[in-house]
C-alpha cells in the first residue's frame, strides 16, 4: 500500500485537500501491478513493479471518452440511475447508451466477431472511471456484465452470436433474476425450478431485488434444473422474457428513491434454446460472468467525485467564525475520506492486474468488496459529521448544502448488498483466502 497522496505525486500538483475539482487521477498515469517477470516494466532489484503510468494509447483513449461525454452528456441529465426514477432522465438514459453501444463501448473488450472492439482491459477501466465522474446514465449493466459475460464464459457459439451483438447495441434491457426472498446472499441455496416439457422448460418461482426491472425486456434467470446433485451442481442460467405469461412484478422502493421489484414467476414456458450454455453449469457461469464481461466497475471515482465537492464546501463554509478546511478535526476527516478512495483505488488497479496477468484474485476476490462494501457507509457517515445537521435535509429545501447531497449519499451508502452482503464476503475471505475451516 502507498502512502497516502504519494499515488498521485508522479502526475503532479493536486495532492492537497484544498484542490478542489481533481479527477481521480490524471492520463499519463495507469497501474499495472504484476509480480517479477509478468510486467512489461522493469523490474527494481527483483521486487513487484507499481507502474502508475498510462500508456500513450490509453491517454489518447481516456481523450476520446471524455470528448465524447463532454458532447453527448449534457450536466443536467447526468443522474445515478440506480436511485432516480424520473422518466424524462430515463428516456435520456436510453438514447445516451445507444449511442455508447454505436461507439462499440458496451462491448469493448469482447471478440470482435460478437459485437466488440477486442480492447485491452484498462480501456475499460478508463471508460467505468471517466462515466463514473461524470455520472453518465450508461444502464444495462446486468446485460453487457452479467450476462454477456456468463454467455462468453459457457454459451453455445450459436448463443454468442446471437445475444452479443445485440447486447453490444442495447437493443433489451436484462434485469438480474438471482436473488429469492430466502435465498439472498447464499445463491446456492435458490428455489426456483425450471422442469423439462418436452424442448421447453417449465419455470416456477420468486425473484426479490429486481433492480431495472420495470424497466427490462428480459431477466438473466437462475433455476434449479436438478435437485438431486450437490445445490452448486444443480443451478442453470435463462434468458426469461418478462412479457411472457405467468410473469408478474410488483414494486420494491428502496431507500435511496429508486425502484427495485419483486418478481413472480408462475408456470412459464420457456424455450430450450434460452438455456444458456450446458445445464448445471449456471454457478460457475455467474461466478465467473462480470470478469468476462468486462464488468471492472470504478467505485473509487464514483467516491472522488463526492469528495470534490465536499472539499469545495469546505472551502467556501465557515463555522464560527474559520473556513472547514481550516479546522484540524475536519481536515482529519478530509484525508480519512481520502485514504479510503485510495485504498479502493489500488485494489481496482490490482484487479485491472490480475486480469492483464491471468492471476486469480486474491483472498478469493472477496477482500476488495469487503473493503468497497464497508467504506461506502462509512464514507457517507463521515461526510455527515463534517457537514453537520444541515446535512439532512433534503434537496428541496433551499438550505440544503451542496444541493441535498449529503443526505442523498447517506440514504444510498446503505444500498450495499448486491453480490453478497460484506459479512458473507467477509466468510468467504476466511474460507477461500485464508484457508480457515468453516
């Protein structure tokens, strides 16, 4: 680990917490973090090289992605559509990430014969942080994440063929079908059933935590085909289509104002070739699916964004009498705040790593979004104590600071259970990082 701040110190002025309006980091300066012999840089007297720095190409690429949002993403319409349900942003929403999909972005590290651009992974680093810093409304993430990756992991050539490039172009919107009312976490232990009719397949059950899916033409289906192996062993994955007969949802308002749903699924027909892959196999392809995807998410820029504006609060908010920025107990929680984008910061690069490497996350992958899962409260948390009580009010009112943020941040800092609360993480860490017995 770096200290903190020293990240950035080869790119440059900007390392105070009184620089407001930095990116996460400057082009000219990228990670690549493999061990001795696997990184293209040198190596210094045998240890692991830290490289921070972006090749031309990807400087240039980094350019593109932010000319490209500089034109079709106009500040008023940029929104986190995972907490907003207005339509005319949504309708936005749409339009903005077909345009992505013409660029070929959704696919952008896919094989080109399935609708891709066969770009390195960093791209898609860069990509997830420059849209992450602008808010960009890119939907779809269970589409070109979840289930494209599942698809180039197990899918039939015939499947890849023929879901990819319509993927890549947004032309349905997937919803995610894992999650069951008792059978959260701990996806193994789902009930829904798909039975064998002939070349079809019976599905019966419930979905809880359908996020998107009132927005959705299909949902990327978990079932159990066969209750008699090992509950691993006996799950397959199913391109559903949620117009069908028997599909019913009903909504789930979360606390940060979106929308998630509840999902009934009763007696539906579906065909054989919706099947995804081989059955059975349905827990490694989605174990395996957002690696393959291309699904790198940017949560630290999603943070950094944050923290800027609430540096430029503290410098122009004063409180008896002083500037924030200039109390010691604020600039305490200023770098606190800091730390914690860094920290996240470097375990993305080291993800990014492990992909250009071909090395198996550490600590069963489970560290980092244990890391991710928790700091994103504590994050919030923090912003509230500098802010102060002014930090609950809402949007609406005039007195709100930094447009109703704080309180905003608070209410979503809690929407920290997808893929596995951090307490279940935190066993899995145990277990398959650190080899303890369960």
């Amino acid at each position: 680990m770096l200290p903190l701040g020293s990240a950035r110190a080869a790119s440059g002025p900007g390392g105070s917490v009184e620089a407001a309006g930095r990116r996460p980091h400057d082009p000219g300066r990228s990670c690549h973090l493999g061990s001795a012999g696997q990184s293209t840089r040198r190596p210094i007297r045998g240890q692991p090289v830290v490289d921070f720095n972006f090749t031309a190409e990807e400087n240039a690429f980094r350019k593109e992605v932010r000319a490209f949002l500089e034109a079709e993403l106009p500040p008023e319409k940029a929104f986190d559509h995972e907490f907003n349900e207005d339509p005319d942003l949504w309708e936005f929403a749409f339009e903005f990430t077909r345009k992505v999909g013409q660029k070929g972005w959704i696919g952008l590290t896919w094989p080109t014969e399935y609708g891709g651009l066969a770009a390195p992974p960093a791209h898609r680093l860069i990509m997830a942080e420059e849209f992450a810093l602008h808010e960009a409304p890119l939907v779809n993430v269970i589409g070109w994440g979840l289930a494209a990756g599942a698809l180039l992991v197990g899918g039939t050539e015939e499947q890849k063929k023929r879901f990819l490039p319509g993927i890549a172009a947004f032309d349905r919107f997937w919803a995610e079908g894992l999650t069951e009312p008792d059978s959260g976490s701990d996806l193994a232990s789902l009930s829904t059933r798909a039975e064998r009719d002939g070349d079809d397949w019976i599905i019966t059950g419930q979905k809880t935590y359908t996020t998107w899916g009132h927005h959705a033409d299909v949902m990327f289906l978990a079932a159990r085909t066969d209750p008699d192996v090992p509950r691993h062993a006996g799950i397959s994955v199913f391109c559903l289509d949620l117009k069908d007969p028997g599909v019913t949802l009903t909504p789930l308002y979360n606390l940060g104002g979106g929308r998630q749903n509840h999902t009934f699924i009763d007696h539906v027909r579906v065909p054989g070739d919706q099947l995804i892959g081989e059955q059975g196999k349905g827990w490694s392809y989605i174990m395996n699916a957002f690696y393959a995807g291309g699904g790198l998410g940017a949560r630290h820029a999603d943070m950094q964004l944050i923290f800027d504006k609430v540096v430029a609060y503290c410098n122009t908010t004063t409180r008896g009498g002083r500037l924030l920025i200039k109390d010691p107990m604020v600039r305490s929680q200023l770098a606190e705040l800091e730390w914690m984008i860094d920290c996240m910061r470097l375990m993305t690069y080291e993800a990014l790593s492990n992909i250009e490497t071909r090395q198996p996350p550490q600590f069963g992958g489970a560290l980092s979004v244990v890391v991710m899962k928790e700091h994103q409260l504590q994050f919030a948390q923090i912003i509230t104590e500098i802010v102060g009580p002014l930090a609950q009010l809402r949007t609406e009112s005039r007195w709100a600071p930094i447009d109703g943020g704080p309180e905003a941040w608070y209410r979503w800092s809690f929407a920290n259970h997808a893929g596995g609360t951090s307490q279940v993480k935190r066993m899995v860490l145990a277990t398959r990082g650190l080899g303890l017995p369960r």
